[in-house]
C-alpha cells in the first residue's frame, strides 16, 4: 500500500506527496470520479494525509460528489489555496482542487492541447497542498493528454484503471491501460465497477452488465485486478447529493469493497 518516491517536483515549486496515483477510465460514465474520491476518502479514514486532483477538466465531478463549493483563493505567497473538505474533526482536512471550483458548471469548456497542459502543471505544482501522504488524481476519461502531462511533470507511483463488466467498456479499459503504459505510468491494477447490483429488497444479486470481465481482462493484460464495487443506490445518492464522505463515513456496507480495493492497491 505504500509507494514511496522522491518528493515531485514541478517546476520550481515541490509537491510534497509521498504517493501519486491517477484513476482513469477509457470512457466517461463508468464511475471513475466516483471511485477515486472514494479511494481518496478511504485512504483518509484510514489515517493517513490525502489530496485529491481533479483532472477531468471536461466534467469536474469531484466537487459535486463532496458537496464542496467555493473559489480556491491566492496565498500571499502566490500559492493555490485548494478547497478543504473538512467534515470531520477526526480526519485530516483533505484539499481538494478542480476546474469546477473555477468555472461555471453550466459553461462549456474548451481546452486546446497547451492550455490543458498548463492549467494540469498549475493545479499540480502552484496548489498549496501541504505535505501528503497521497495526492490522488482523477483523470479525464480516454485522452492521453493529461497522462502525458503528468507523466513528464512528477513521478507518479501508479494508476489505477476503472471499467465497468461490459464488453465495450473493457475494450476501453484496454486503451486506457495502453496509454498509461505507453507514458511510463505503472499501473497498480484494474476495478470493476458496478459490478452486479445487490437488490436491498429480495438480497438476490443481478449481474446488469454481466460480471468477472474486468478480473478476466486484467489476467489477460498481465495486471493485478483489485476489486469491484457494485451498484449501490446508496452510493448514487449519497454523490448526487455531495454527501460521499459521510456515505463512507458512517456505512460499513458501502464501506467493505472500497477498502478491500483501496488494500489491494
Ligand atoms: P465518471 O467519472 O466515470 O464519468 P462518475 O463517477 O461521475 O463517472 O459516475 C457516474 C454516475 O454513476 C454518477 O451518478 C455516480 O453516482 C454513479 N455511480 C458510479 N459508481 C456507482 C456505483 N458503484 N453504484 C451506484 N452508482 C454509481
């Protein structure tokens, strides 16, 4: 679980993180955001000092599932302030930054290859993140832009790769897996996600986008596979509404595949 590196350096500035590690997905829509806040926030719970980066510049999420709102300010030494999702006086106060603290929601952006590559080695190297255990970084899905940047920029400890069961989704998944490598990013394994979905009524399972393909895939691509989550209503709910922190917090159900996953990792 612990992949220590040389402090990152960007620029002149140093992120201070012990561990870098990007979540990406080959497609939008498969859970990505949801599983590397959900990584991030298991981390944090159990102990040690975490940021979150929110790379999907083309759909910020990662504010709305943490119900955090505001504008990073600027330190009088020129830093980033991130967002702090402070919840919990037992935690440590995870910083959190994203696009979506910066732009409207509603607003499309877009971002030429220079200006992404920019505002990445910004967030990353001007944000005051403190000094951390885990930076986490929730990658934009499919693109191999950002990886590219990241990789030149810090040393990172690894990815992970998030697909859901079904067929088209792993043949993303594949590309995914093909862009972090071809960018000299380890990855640390692969996670199913929605993986059957656990009826709260009959208690009866029902593989929706069938089950086990991710396990079989990343056998195929010689990786290990960490684990799955399953569709959880209470999980959907709980990041509509910004409330995944305390979902996790205090719901031992929702709870057990995310730290078998984040353990595997
Ligand atoms: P991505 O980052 O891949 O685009 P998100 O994390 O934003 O995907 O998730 C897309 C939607 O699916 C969100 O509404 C999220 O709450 C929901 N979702 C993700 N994973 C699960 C899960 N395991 N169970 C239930 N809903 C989920």
């Amino acid at each position: 679980q612990d992949h220590p590196r040389p402090p990152a350096r960007v620029g002149q500035t140093a992120l201070r993180a012990k561990s870098v590690i990007a979540v990406g997905s080959g497609k939008g829509g498969v859970g990505k955001s949801t599983v590397a806040a959900s990584i991030a926030l298991t981390l944090r719970r159990l102990g040690s000092k975490v940021g979150l980066m929110d790379a999907d510049v083309y759909g910020p999420s990662i504010p709305h599932l943490l119900g955090l709102q505001g504008r990073p300010g600027i330190s009088e030494s020129k830093r980033i302030d991130p967002i702090l999702l402070d919840d919990d006086p037992n935690l440590f106060p995870m910083p959190v930054m994203s696009m979506g603290f910066l732009v409207d929601p509603s607003e499309a952006v877009i971002w030429r290859g220079p200006m992404l590559h920019g505002s990445i080695n910004q967030f990353l190297g001007m944000t005051d993140w403190g000094e951390l255990d885990y930076l986490l970084i929730d990658m934009p899905p499919g693109t191999g832009d950002v990886a590219l940047t990241l990789s030149q920029a810090i040393p990172l400890a690894g990815s992970v790769v998030v697909c859901t069961p079904q067929e088209v989704a792993l043949l993303d998944a594949v590309k995914a897996a093909a862009m972090f490598r071809k960018v000299n990013i380890p990855i640390l394994g692969m996670v199913e996600n929605m993986s059957g979905f656990l009826c709260p009524d009959c208690g009866k399972t029902y593989d929706i986008f069938g089950k086990g393909g991710a396990r079989a895939k990343a056998e195929e691509l010689d990786l290990p596979y960490l684990g799955g989550l399953p569709i959880d209503m209470k999980l959907r709910v709980a990041g509509d509404e910004g409330r995944l922190s305390s979902l996790l917090n205090q719901d031992d159900a929702a709870r057990a595949p995310l730290d078998a996953i984040t353990q595997a990792i």
